[in-house]
C-alpha cells in the first residue's frame, strides 16, 4: 500500500468522523425538539400528537443527510474526478444511500472512499431508526391506550 493509498484512507475516515459528528448534532436536536413538543404541547391529543415530532424528525434527518451527502460530494469532487458538481454529488448520494447507480465511479487510490461513503450512510440508516423508533415509542409510552387517535 503506497503513501497515497493510506491518505485517502485516513482522509476517508476523517470525512466519516465529521459525518457522525454532524449527525450526533442532529439527533441530539431531534431529542431535543421532543422534550420540546412535548413541554410546549402537551393537549394535543390523536394524531396531532404523533405527526408534530414525527414530522420534525424526519425533516431534521433529512436535513442531516443531505449535508453528509453534500460533504463527501465536495471531497470526490475536490479529487477532480466528476466535470462538475451535480455528477459528484448524485454519485455521494446513490453511495451514501448504497444504490450505486454505477454511472460513475473513482479511479484508484479515491476508489477507497466509495466503501466508505456506503458505510455511513449504512450506519446513519440505522441511527436513524433507532431516533425514529425512540420517538414513536415516547409517544406511545405518553398515550398509552392510543384513544382518540383516528377521530
């Protein structure tokens, strides 16, 4: 394995970092919108009570991934590899999201970072449930028998 091999694998892992760092704010911004939601509203009842921290935690993991998405776009295309940007970054985002379009791909040594890019975005899939599931299971937890949630 040559120098330039081990730089992109400790600039890979770096990238990883900052993404887990950057979701980590964004989950912890989830939890908190909950405790805020519930503090702020607590007498909506039915389906009102559930779509509010739904609907914001969805929208704060979508945020969260597009920026990891963006991220890594900038770093293949900072390689020069893609003609420009929008190739770069539908290439991050069918990775990230483990689809592979296949269209493009990196040349050695930045071929490295497409397992990468797949394996946060893996991981991120799953902390993502967990935090779904966390808030499905508060809001089940403060409305137990679920009356009045389809009126």
């Amino acid at each position: 394995m040559s120098f330039t091999y081990i730089s992109v694998l400790l600039i890979g892992f770096g990238f990883i970092a900052i993404n887990l760092v950057i979701h980590s704010f964004f989950m912890f911004l989830i939890l908190k919108s909950q405790s805020y939601y519930r503090r702020n509203y607590p007498h909506l009842k039915g389906m009102a009570s559930i779509m509010g921290p739904i609907l914001a935690s969805t929208f704060l993991i979508i945020i969260s991934c597009f920026i990891q998405v963006a991220l890594w776009s900038l770093l293949v295309f900072d390689f020069g590899k893609f003609d420009n940007f929008n190739e770069a970054l539908y290439f991050s985002g069918t990775t990230y999201t483990t689809i592979g379009a296949g269209k493009q791909y990196l040349v050695p040594p930045y071929r490295a970072l497409e397992p990468m890019i797949a394996c946060t975005g893996m991981l991120v899939t799953g902390l993502n449930t967990a935090i779904l599931f966390a808030v499905i299971s508060n809001i089940a937890r403060k409305n137990r028998d679920f009356k009045g949630f389809f009126d």
